[in-house]
C-alpha cells in the first residue's frame, strides 16, 4: 500500500498553536497576498521584523489526505470530506509548500521553469478556495460546536422485542461479562401495550420524515414473534393514519426460523439480517446453545429455507469477528458462495482488550489484510458493474462518495434511538435498558435536556484526540458502546481504533479514486 | 477549475464557489448558519455542510494581537512583573501558548518541546479548549 508524495503535515488547526500570532499588518499583507494570487504577480514580502518569525503571507498546506489510485494523485480534504484530482500544477505547488512555506511570489518563481505563471497563480488561488492550503498564522475557523436542531427527526426506531437468547454465544455483549445491563432488571418480554406506545412514539419523533424505519431487535427477537406480528400489524396502521410509510427489518440467529415466519417475513417485505460467523468449525466454536451445542447444522437449512422464498429483500448475513475467526475471506466465501447470502458485513467483537476473544494488534493487522484483499476484490467487480457483497467496504465508500463530514459517530440519541423491553429510551439499541444511558421513555418522549447534554459532551469538536486527525469526516471517534466498554465512558474516541480505522479509510479511499478513474458511472448508485 | 471535483461534496463546493463571487473563499465555506432548520425540514441538502465547512468568520472585527502573558517591556521579563513583584508574571492561560511558545524570544516557560518534551501538546490539540491538559514539567 503506497501513499502519496504529499503529506499533510497535521494541518490548519495544528499550525494554529504553534504560528506567531499574527499582526494587523501582516493579516493585511497576508490578505493581499491571498488577492494577488488571483492572477496579479505577488511582490517579494516584507522583511521579517523583530522576534516574529512569520513572514506575512506566506502559504502553508492545510488539512487533507493525499491518495493515489490508477496513477492518479487525490486529494481527501478534511474537515470538508471533498476529493479531487489533482494535475501536475497544482501537486507542484502543494510540494514545494510542503518542503518549506512561501509566499505566491515564491512560489511562482519557483515553478517558474515548469508551469506558466499564470497557471500557478491559479492552481493557489484554487487550492486557497478551498482549504487545501492557507495562510501562514491565519487558520481557518474551526468547525462550529453546532448542535442538532431541537426536535431533530428519528429516522430508525429500534425495538428491543425481548432481551432473552436461545444461544449463549461466548462474546455477547449483552449476557457476557462486559454487560451494561443486568439481565433481572427489565422484563424479559416486551408487552404489546408497550410496543403500541413505541410505535406512537415512532411516528411522533419521526417529524417530518415521510419514511420511518423500524428494526426489530433483541436477545432473540423471534423469540417474541408473536409480539413482533401485532407490532408491525399496529404499525401499518398508524402509517395509514398518519399518512407515513413505515419499512421493517430485523436481526435473527436464524435458529427459530420456520417456514410460517419465512412466509410472513417475505410477504411484509421485511429486511432480515442472520448473525453467523461462518463455517461450521468457527460458527460452531463461537455460536453455542446454553449446553455448548453448536448451532451450524441447526440453522443452515432454515438459512437456505429463508434465502429461498424471501425474495422481496436482499438478505444479509452479519459476522462478529473474534481472535478465534479472523480468516476473513474464508468467512467472505462460504457466506456468499456456498450459503448464497447478498451482502456480508463483517464487526470486530466489543469487549475489554482482557478477554480470550477480544482480538490482539497482530490480530487486528491480519483483518485489516483480509478487509483491504476483498475490497481490491469489489474494485474488480465495480469496475465490471457487478455485484459484490462486502458491504463493509460498499458502506464506507457510500460515505465518501457522499463526502459526510460527521458531527457524531452515528446517529445514536439523534436520529436512532433504542427502546428497552419496559419502553425505556436508550441511545441505542446496545444500551436499551441501561438506566445511565436512558434517554426518555415512549411513554413520556425524550428528554431533551438529557438528549442535548449527551449531543454536547460527544460532538467531534469535544474529542480532543480526533483534532488532528484526517480520518476523523468518517469515524468521528466511533462506536459509542465500544467506547464505553473499552474505557468505561461513551465520551471518549475508541483510541484503540485508530491505526486500523485511518488505514481501512485510505484502502476504501484509494478504491473509490480507482472507480472513479476506470468505471466513474458506478459511483452514481450511491446517488439514491 | 482545473482540479477535478470527484465527489458529491467537492461538486457541492465547486458550485458554492462559483456562485460566491468575491465573498472571501473563508467566508464562502463557512456554510449556513444557525441550526440547520433544513435537517428539520428534511428539505436542505446542504444541512450537513454546517460541520463540515466550518464556522463563519468572527463577528468581531480582528485587533492587534496584544499578548496577555508575561511582559515583554522588562526584558528578558521572567523574575518580576511590571510592578516589581512577582504576582504578575506569566499567567497560565492559554494565550501563553501563542506568546511563550516557539516563537518567544524567552522560552523560559514552557518546556524544551525540540529536544526534551515533544509530547507536551499532545493532548492539546486546540489550545483555547485543551490547555488545562498541559502539565508541569519536571526535568
């Protein structure tokens, strides 16, 4: 994996602390320097004066990620999440202002042998637009600490139908020792009354949004099928009341598949994802029932049953990776090949880094491999306008093609909220039923005070450790639960993270910049 | 433009830049602001720009930067204040870090980051917030 010649060196915000202040005098020399970069020759700056090292207008190069794919050279800027290509000039100019920081002047005579006068002075002022360099002493301003609007709309509700599992998979987060919530705390089942109410609440917070999503979720949520039908049943009709679509979906460990379920699954054009973690060997060792049986051979007919007859949606199959099942594409293969699943993604275990699953550094590098060889594998078949399944990296390149530059990680307490069994109202569904983590209830709404209090304290502008980090458009410090879990507070960057997170960004970073060079029409699926 | 917008949002910010004319380019990708009454709406596609382009210059009009630190009138301006005592000198806020540091022709008062404490700032990523992060140093 090869980077760029260019390097950003930490970028605008980090320049700001150490840059001499800058004086009214110079911001003025400084400011006419940026105006006589749109085309009139700059004059040779001023002398230094005093014990101020800062030469007024001199360039210096901002925040962004340089990549390149196909021989192209690329430009990921932060915190604006743009990409461009660059061209012969402007690469010029950002590497000679990576060597040393100089005026346009300079830089132009510097150039001069190369590029016309003309086209430099152009290239800075392009590259001044938009952030990709900046003025010596004069950052840009940082991000606004911006709140969501009040009453900001929810977008996916999801239910936690029941908190009881039928397996007793080693690593859950949910019963294993790195649990938020007791077990005996909460009822086990969710009543209807109470998942009537969340609906309410569901339509209520979804606001203006004409499409609403609700998930259900557990423990095992065909364990409480019965609720899950009247649920949706409820749901439908409020929709028409209210005049809203209202779409499902939900995860299973695909023991309790039945035909009847598959039935009603495929004719309410319910999305299903299937917890499995492969091969029967690895499935079998991780996915257990409470005696220690494996469950390999009890699902895969009712898997193939379900892929079979639920043609309205694509099925998906979602893998926990674990020191003990990191053969990636081994996994990647016999989901999608032999068992026939749509899409794959794939999660590293939540745990403390103490537990015998938890996956070591070494570990976390022999992923990352696997992770980088599919996606080279999906570039092939982008480039050939056909499908893959490897939705970790369909996902990631989603979010850049959009360019979201995030103020939160995820949409947990905003957009996604969870509810507990009791009608509690969590961030999500990871901390549905946690009393720290509650939010509200459906019965009474959601706090705001407490939702807006937990909006501040985790917005990308508090993370101090995110500052300097070009990656940080697209992880904003990650998952929540994770954080909460490693350093007991979801206020904190997941630092554990960081490595893997920046290299799988430049890997998906690099396989966009080769669609867009080779098949660029595929980029436009993500449009929707 | 000569650079080749890939993305949505660099397509979103070649046309933002067209369209501002001779509004200065930090102006120009400050963004909306206030809360993004459009995410509410769910009608503004630009809402998400808020975070992403940063903030609107300051209001303020910018003064002369006028150090808050220790003085620089009574060189080398480290034993004793203007006053002749010592209650003056060097107050730990976090402008310090723009007067004393580097730059300062008296690096008295913080540490050698050069050659001893390189890591000194690294929790400090943005000194306006983080400075309470910085500590002493002891060599």
């Amino acid at each position: 994996m090869s980077t760029a010649g260019i390097t950003s060196p930490g970028g605008l915000s980090v320049s700001a602390a150490t840059a001499t202040p800058v004086t009214a005098a110079a911001t003025e020399a400084a400011n006419g320097a940026a105006t006589r970069a749109n085309g009139a020759p700059a004059p040779a700056p001023p002398p230094s004066s005093g014990a101020s090292p800062a030469a007024p207008g001199l360039l210096t190069p901002g925040e962004f990620h340089a990549f390149q794919a196909d021989g192209a050279t690329f430009l990921y800027l932060v915190p604006s999440a743009a990409i461009f290509r660059m061209d012969d000039a402007s690469l010029a100019v950002l590497r000679a202002l990576e060597r040393a920081n100089r005026t346009p002047a300079e830089l132009v005579q510097r150039l001069g042998d190369r590029f016309p006068v003309e086209e430099v002075t152009n290239r800075i002022d392009e590259l001044l637009g938009l952030r990709a360099i900046g003025l010596l002493g004069k950052p840009a301003p940082a991000p606004p600490d911006m709140l969501p609007p009040k009453g900001f709309p929810l977008t996916t509700m999801v239910l936690n139908v029941t908190s009881k599992c039928n397996l007793a998979c080693t690593y859950c987060y949910e019963y294993g020792d790195d649990r938020i919530v007791e077990a005996d705390s909460k009822p086990r089942y969710m009543d209807l009354e109470t998942a009537r109410e969340s609906v309410d609440f569901m339509f209520e917070q979804g606001g203006s949004n004409r499409l609403v999503h609700l998930t259900f979720f557990g423990g095992e949520t065909l364990l409480n099928f019965k609720l899950l039908k009247e649920t949706a049943t409820y749901a439908r009709q409020r929709a028409r009341e209210v005049g809203k679509e209202v779409d499902f979906s939900l995860t299973t460990n695909a023991t309790l598949l039945k035909p009847e379920i598959v039935d009603w699954l495929a004719e309410n054009r319910v999305g299903v994802t299937v917890s499995i973690d492969g091969p029967r060997e690895v499935q079998d060792g991780l996915r257990v029932f409470s005696n220690g049986m494996g469950s390999y051979d009890i699902i895969l007919p009712r898997i193939k049953d379900l892929l079979a007859r639920h043609r309205t949606r694509p099925i998906g199959a979602r893998v926990t990776l674990t020191s003990q099942n990191l053969d990636v594409k081994h996994i990647f293969r016999h989901l999608t090949e032999e068992i026939g699943f749509w899409e794959v993604g794939f999660a590293p275990v939540t745990s403390s880094s103490c537990r015998d699953f938890s996956i070591s550094d070494a570990g976390y590098d022999k992923m990352l491999g696997q992770f980088e060889e599919l996606a080279h594998d999906f570039l092939e078949h982008a480039c050939a306008d056909r499908h893959h399944g490897f939705s970790n990296v369909k996902d990631t390149l989603e979010e850049i093609h959009k360019g979201v530059s995030k103020a939160y990680p995820c949409g947990a307490g905003l957009g996604l909220m969870g509810v507990a069994t009791d009608g509690d109202v969590a961030l999500c569904h990871r901390f549905a039923g946690s009393d720290e983590h509650k939010i509200g209830s459906v019965s009474e709404g959601v706090d705001v005070d407490v939702q807006y209090d937990y909006l501040k304290k985790h917005h990308i502008n508090s993370k101090t450790d995110c500052r300097t980090c070009w990656a940080r458009p697209i992880c904003a410090g990650g998952c929540y639960h994770e954080a909460h879990t490693r350093y007991g507070t979801t206020a904190t960057p997941n630092l554990h993270f960081c490595e893997w997170v920046r290299s799988w960004t430049h890997t998906c970073l690099r396989v966009y910049g080769a669609i867009s060079e080779r098949n660029p029409a595929f980029l436009a699926r993500f449009d929707a | 433009m000569a650079l080749k917008p890939i993305n949505r949002k660099a397509d979103r910010m070649v046309t933002y830049l067209a369209n501002q004319g001779d509004v200065p380019p930090a102006e120009q990708m400050a963004g909306p602001v206030g809360p993004a009454a459009g995410a509410v709406e769910g009608g503004d596609e630009n809402a998400e720009d808020v975070v992403a382009l940063g903030g609107r210059l300051p209001e303020v009009p910018e003064i002369p930067h006028i150090p808050l630190g220790c003085s620089l009138v009574f060189a080398p301006g480290w034993e004793v204040d203007e006053a002749g005592g010592t209650a003056g000198l060097c107050q730990p806020v976090e402008r310090d870090l723009f007067d004393c540091h580097l730059a300062c022709f008296w690096p008295a008062h913080v540490p050698d980051q050069l050659n001893h404490s390189p890591d000194w700032t690294g929790k400090c990523a943005a000194a306006q917030n983080d400075w309470r992060k910085l500590e002493m140093i002891f060599p």
